[in-house]
C-alpha cells in the first residue's frame, strides 16, 4: 500500500490533516485505533486560555507571542496563524461541522459543573457565552433523564446560582428509555443519544409540563449524534432558551463530530484503516521508509512523507517506566522533567505536569530522534512537545493548527 502521506493516529489532528491533504490532491492513509480523545471532549476547542504565568486570555492572538519558543505557535509565526485560523471554519463545514465562537477573541462555555471555562470555537450544540458577566438566565429549569447517572444537575445548579441564576431541577421519566434500564452500562450518553434521535418529542412534551415561568432550559448533551437535525428541533419547539450542556464522557458531540470528519475525509478519496495500530516503522537514512500494522502483518504501508497524531498518555501515543517517559512508535526524544517527583501534582484538582509531556520537534514540527530530525516525519496535535495544552488551555488549538501547518507545508513540499 503506497500513499503520498501516512497518518499514524484518526482524532481530530490527524483528521484534520487527512481531510486538508486530501483537498490539496495528495493521497492519505489514516491508521486509527478507533476511540480517541474527541469521544470524551466538550465538544468546544481551546485557543489559548492562559498566558505562561497564568493569566486569563481573553484576546488569545494578543497573548501569543507572550508563549516560549518551542511552544507550536511560536513555531508556525503570528502572520500565518492568523491566516491558518482563517481556514479552521471553511474546512470543518466542508465535513457537515457547524462552528460557532469569535474566530480572535474567547467566550466561555458551560461546564459539566455549571462554571465558565474559555473557549475559542465549539459545536453548535455547546452553551457559549460571550461574555464571562453574560447571564445563564434569570430563572433556569435543569432538566435531566430519569436514571441517567453522569449530568449532575446538583453540582450544575450550585455554579449557575453562584451567578446570579434561580434554578429548578427536574427529573423526566421516558417510557423510551425503559429498555436501557434492564442495564447501568446502558445509561450512558451515546445509548441514550439514539434513542433521542425518534424520542425528542417525549422530552419537548416533558418540559413543557414542568416550565413554570422559566427563561431558560438546560438539557444534558445527548440529542444529535446521527440526526443532527433534532437539536434545532428541540430547540424551536419548547417556548424558552435552550441551552445543551455537557455530561461526562462519552461525548455526543465530540463523536459525532469525529463521524463527520471522519465521513468527509473518505468521500475525498482518504482511506482510514479502523481499528488498525501501527506496531513498527522501518528507517533508512534518516527516513521513515514504511511501516506495519497489526492487521496487514507483512504488508507494509508505505509512503512519501508521514504524520505522527498519536496523542499523549490517553491514546498510548507516549508510554512510560519509573525511570522514563518514552515515545511508543519511533522512540522518539521526549520532553520531560527527568526528576519523578515532578511529573505529578499532589493536588488532583490541579493540572498534572506529565500530562503536557510530549515529542520534541524542530521548527518544521520534524521529530526528532537522538537529537537528528528525521526529514519525512512530522509530529502534530497533543502528542508535541512544548505546547502544554494543559497548563495553557490550548489544546484543540494546537491540534488543529499544526495539523493545517504541516499539511500546507506537505502539500507545497510534495507538489
């Protein structure tokens, strides 16, 4: 199998980069285990939410030149980042993604908790609010799924009524839901999601009966995962602001988001191998010349340039001993603090510093491998040194744009 690019890793940075190289006319294979971290996002993507010293953003192209040298931006320049971002909204739409946010400035979405986290883009059925002093509403009716364990409606309303909300919670009780309850591992969002698909009506009926002057209605995020349609449904038939808010993981948005990617990226001529891990790479001077799989054993995938997406410690893309953090795939050098003790914050609350550990890369985004850059592997996404996405609240920005600056400079590179 010989392709133009190789894309070892199918979440939202190496769909990004397949679905942008694929337009460009080059041909692309994504090598994807399957589940990745968009099935657990908010379904909102960060920008940059703190400066290195952890000050709030609010303007985050302002702030960016504040970011250390090895940071991803710093590496892609402030002149073509900010032409970068201009295609973030054009190339997801191409795939069916409606996005909503100001492209240069945060706002701020609601979290699972009920308090305000920066944001710079999200999903069209994520609570955005522009302004951090902007109300939720007046008086608010959460209302949850009888028998649905992961959209805590108590913690919700305690952060909405710090703001200034009045809130009444309420439980609806839909009889087409009573086949998920033989099961509490049936009770989770994406379940309860299909079932919303033909049952939204039953719940638009349920809180109709249970509005009492209220401004604004909450639901759990689990309407939309095929027909995205219901959530204007939803939204156009109860006589109050609806406002989608998320639960924990699965995420509805955050998979059907990857579904549509993933479906714009293979109606462009990509070719995804699901279910598939990359197990080892052959080089040869100083270049990747193919890898293999688990699945197609001696036949390897062979390509011109290729792209790591692999994420860091949730995807497997980074792996580690007492001693060593380590890259899985090409043992690649690693950015981390070489004392132990520092790789974890004894507060669980707090970001943990392994968690921006990652892959060093020159400014090319080449990995490095014992201190030489291999000429035709670039790194992108979560799995790239120096960016700590954690820290600075900026992850999704950083995995979307390394992805369209390496594919640019692929593209220019091969043509």
């Amino acid at each position: 199998m010989k392709f133009d690019v190789a894309i070892i890793g199918g979440g939202l940075a190496g769909l990004t980069a397949g679905l942008s190289l694929q337009k460009r006319g080059l041909s692309t294979v994504i090598i994807s285990a399957g589940q990745n971290a968009m099935h657990f996002s908010s379904g909102a993507f960060e920008l940059l939410s703190r400066t290195p010293d952890g000050m709030p953003v609010d303007s985050p192209l302002e702030d960016i030149p504040l970011l250390p040298g090895d940071h991803p931006y710093s590496k892609i320049g402030l002149p073509r980042l900010t032409a970068l971002i201009d295609q973030v909204p054009q190339l997801f739409a191409s795939a069916g993604i409606k996005l909503q946010g100001h492209a240069l400035r945060n706002s701020f979405r609601i979290t699972p908790t009920g308090t305000l986290k920066r944001a710079w883009l999200a999903l069209e059925d994520v609570a955005l609010l522009p302004t951090v002093e902007t109300s939720v509403g007046r008086k608010v009716l959460l209302v949850n799924l009888a028998g649905y364990p992961d959209f805590f409606t108590s913690f919700i309303a305690e952060g909405l009524e710090a703001r200034g909300s009045s809130v009444r919670i309420c439980s609806l009780k839909l009889p087409e839901m009573e086949t998920l309850r033989t099961s509490p591992s049936e009770m989770r969002s994406v379940n309860i999601a299909r079932v919303m698909d033909t049952a939204w009506k039953s719940v638009v009926d349920g809180v109709k009966l249970h509005l009492r002057g209220e401004d604004t209605v909450i639901l759990p995020q689990v309407f939309g995962l095929k027909d995205e349609s219901v959530l204007s449904l939803v939204r156009g038939s109860i006589p109050a602001n609806v406002l989608f808010v998320g639960t924990m993981p699965p995420s509805v948005p955050g998979i059907r988001a990857q579904m549509k990617q993933k479906a714009a990226y293979e109606n462009a001529g990509g070719t995804t191998l699901m279910g598939d891990t990359a197990v080892s790479a052959v080089l040869d001077g100083g270049r990747v010349v193919s890898l293999r799989t688990r699945n197609l054993g001696d036949h390897p995938v062979e390509a011109g340039q290729f792209i790591l997406a692999t994420g860091g410690f949730f995807s497997k893309g980074l792996s580690s001993t007492p001693s060593r953090v380590y890259e899985t795939l090409f043992s690649l050098d690693v950015d981390y603090d070489a004392d132990r003790n520092n790789w974890y914050a004894y507060d669980f609350f707090t970001p943990q510093p392994y968690l921006d550990f990652g892959v060093k890369t020159d400014n090319s985004f080449r990995a490095v491998r014992d201190g030489e850059a291999i000429e035709n592997l670039r790194v992108i996404g979560s799995i790239l040194g120096g960016a700590h996405s954690f820290k600075l609240g900026c992850g999704g920005g950083v995995a979307i744009l390394s992805a369209l600056a390496v594919a640019e400079d692929l593209s220019n590179e091969l043509k």
